[in-house]
C-alpha cells in the first residue's frame, strides 16, 4: 500500500495540477511545470507501491506468480520497468532525501533510477554521504547529468574497476554488418580506444558545414562514414598486389546507357538491372547515382568468347596485368578460389608455376587470399614471390 505520506504527497500535485489547469492566468508553461511535478509523484508512488505488493504477496490473490507478471497483465509494464521500479522503491528507503524529493514531484523516475545506479556502482556508504550533492544536481539538470555524475564519482572512488572494464570491452569487441531490402544494419560492440576513436572522428566531420544545413544529426553522421570510406577505399586497401578494394558495379551497357541517358539512341539494349557486389541488383537511380563521378572499367565478360583472348599475355609477362586481376576478381566475385573460402582475393596465382613454364593467362591463373596461396605453395613446395 502507499503510505501516507507519500499518498499525501501525489494528493497535493494532483490538486496543484487541477487548480493550475482550471485557472484562467495559468500559461501553458505552467500547466506543463504543474503536470511533471503530477506525473513524478505518481511515478514515486507507483513503484513503492509496486514493492509494497512484492513484499506483501498480495499480487498471488489475483493468481498472479510474480509481481512483475501482474504488473504486466494488469497495468501493462513491462517487467525490464517493473524491476527498474522496485530498484528505485528500494533507493528510496535508503535516501530519504531523494525520496521526499521524488514524492514532491520534483525530481523524476528517471532520477531515482540514477540514484540507485549509485547505491549499485559507488557503494550505499559513499553514497548515503554524497546525496546531498547528487541531489542538488538532480534538482537542476536531467537525469543523463545525474547519471553523468555518479559515474565520475564511481570511477574516481574504484579506479580498479575502470581496467577491468576495459578488459571485458576487449573480450566482447565485435561488428556486424547485415543486409536488408532497403539498406545495411550495423551493430557489434566497440572496445573503449576504437570507440572514441570513431567518436572523436564522427563528431567532427558531422558537424553542420553551413546554416542552410538541413540533415538531421543522425543523416551528418552516416555522410560522415561515408567520406572516410571514399578517403580510405581511394588508396586502396592493404593487400598484397591485387586490385585495390573499391565499390564495385556490374552492369550490362544497355542497362547503364538507359540509366545515365535514358531514351537516347544507341545499339545497346537494357538488360538486368546492375549488380552493386556485396549487396545484390540495383535500381537505375542508384546506379546513375554511384555512376556520377565514379571510374567506369569496362571488362568483356565470358559470353564475348573471342575478344577474351586479348587478356592472355602467354610468357611475355610475368605477373598478371591490372586488367586480367579485375576480370579475376569479377569473375570470382571477390572471393578466393578455395573451395569452402569465402575471404577476399589477395593474390592472383599461376596454377600451372610460371617457374615450369606457365603462361599468365586467364585460364590458368585464380584469384586466392593470403592464407590459401600459402597453404597451396606450401603444399606443392614452391612458395616463392609468385603474383
């Protein structure tokens, strides 16, 4: 049951609500001031009630096994808020004074939360000796800055926890990136160094470039991302001798002449709609789009049998050309020849050893990452500076 006091508490917000909407000086500033302080002694109310049913077992009277699980049929909180509450009810007894501040409205759920993060990761000691600070920034600022502030004080009276941490952060390093219709969605988990890394290089490049900037904060920071990219993918990436890593298109010339200069007359006829590698087929205006600016490298495909030939070099050249390591690249889709690999090309191979007398030629030559090209010089015992 609610005490007194705190039902006291909610009955005078609740009035002081009413009678500031029913005036007719009240500004609408007033009104929200007057609904908040409403709504948080509520919410203080609400969860010491909440344990106030845990402690008593009245929730098993409506057949309910939990309190969370009535809490859930019954007044449709999820148990996440529901344990969240009953943590923040304990808070209170704890901290009297936070409490009454609660009960008076004027500090919100989301503070109390805040405290408790305190009494969890500070230590009920220290802080039952700092929530007289801590509340005089509750009063002030929102609970982000409350929350800001127990973690300084945390990490300031436990500096052992803070390697710890970051220990277990390099234990869970991970990243994900997986394709949907519409786009890429990425999550993972980045170690402290590599995410204030990306932190410090994405807040400075999203920042609005002009007045007129009109993108929200989210849209300047994938922008952002994106300019990285072309700056890294423009020196290529560090592989060993093939074709530096870039956005790569696949598409027929009449499906590419349609796109870039629809209606005009030419031999070609659209065909398939291009093939964005990594992703899947595209559209026109997407393709237009990446084709603006972009270097276009026409590569004869298997169908145009005969031309093909002009990529075979024979014995005159000893390593592969520029062309022949993008048609192998195409040809593979990127990835190594290995049955069962799916990493990217790193080395072009002679399949037949040039030091036996194999041609560079397209027939017998595959594109192999690092690891298997190894493996398979290891296996025959020619492992030399081999393309």
């Amino acid at each position: 049951m609610t005490s007194t006091t705190a039902g006291d508490a909610v009955i005078a917000r609740l009035r002081d609500a009413a009678q500031t909407l029913r005036s007719v000086s009240s500004s609408a500033l007033d009104e929200v001031r007057a609904m908040v302080a409403a709504r948080d002694a509520l919410d203080a109310a609400i969860s010491e009630s909440l344990l106030a049913i845990e402690e008593t077992g009245v929730h098993r009277e409506e057949d309910a096994s939990t309190v969370q699980t009535w809490a859930r049929r019954e007044v449709r909180l999820d148990a996440a808020e529901t344990r969240s509450r009953l943590r923040s009810a304990r808070a209170m007894r704890r901290l009297p004074a936070m409490a009454e501040a609660h009960r008076q409205g004027r500090i919100s759920a989301e503070h109390a939360k805040a405290f408790d993060f305190a009494l969890r990761h500070v230590g009920e000691p220290e802080t039952v000796e700092l929530e007289p600070a801590l509340l005089d920034v509750a009063l002030v600022a929102e609970p982000t800055e409350l929350r800001r502030v127990a973690r300084r004080f945390k990490d300031v009276m436990h500096p052992e926890a803070l390697d710890e941490a970051w220990l277990r952060g390099m234990d869970r390093r991970d990243l994900q990136v997986h394709r949907f219709e519409d786009g890429w969605h990425v999550n993972g988990f980045l170690p402290i160094q590599t995410g204030a890394r990306l932190q410090a290089f994405l807040t400075a490049a999203s920042a609005p470039g002009e007045a007129c900037d009109e993108r929200t904060a989210a849209q300047r920071r994938v922008d952002a991302l994106d300019d990285l990219l072309d700056r890294v993918l423009a020196e290529g990436l560090p592989t060993d001798g093939t074709v530096a890593p870039q956005l790569h298109v696949i598409v027929e010339a009449g499906t590419l002449r349609e796109a870039l200069a629809p209606g005009a007359q030419s031999s070609f006829e659209a065909g398939e709609p291009a093939v964005l590698v990594g992703f899947g087929m595209i559209g026109r205006n997407l393709l237009r789009h990446l084709a603006c600016g972009a270097t276009l490298t026409p590569v004869l495909v298997e169908r145009i049998e005969p031309n093909l030939k002009i990529l075979d070099v024979g014995r005159a050249e000893r390593l592969a050309t520029r062309k022949q390591r993008q048609a192998i690249w195409l040809r593979q889709g990127g990835e190594c020849a290995t049955e069962g690999c799916r990493n990217p090309i790193d080395h072009v191979h002679h399949e037949i050893p040039w030091s036996l007398g194999g041609p560079t030629d397209l027939g017998v030559m595959t594109g192999r990452c690092a690891v298997c090209h190894t493996h398979v010089h290891s296996r025959d015992g020619t492992i030399r500076a081999v393309a």
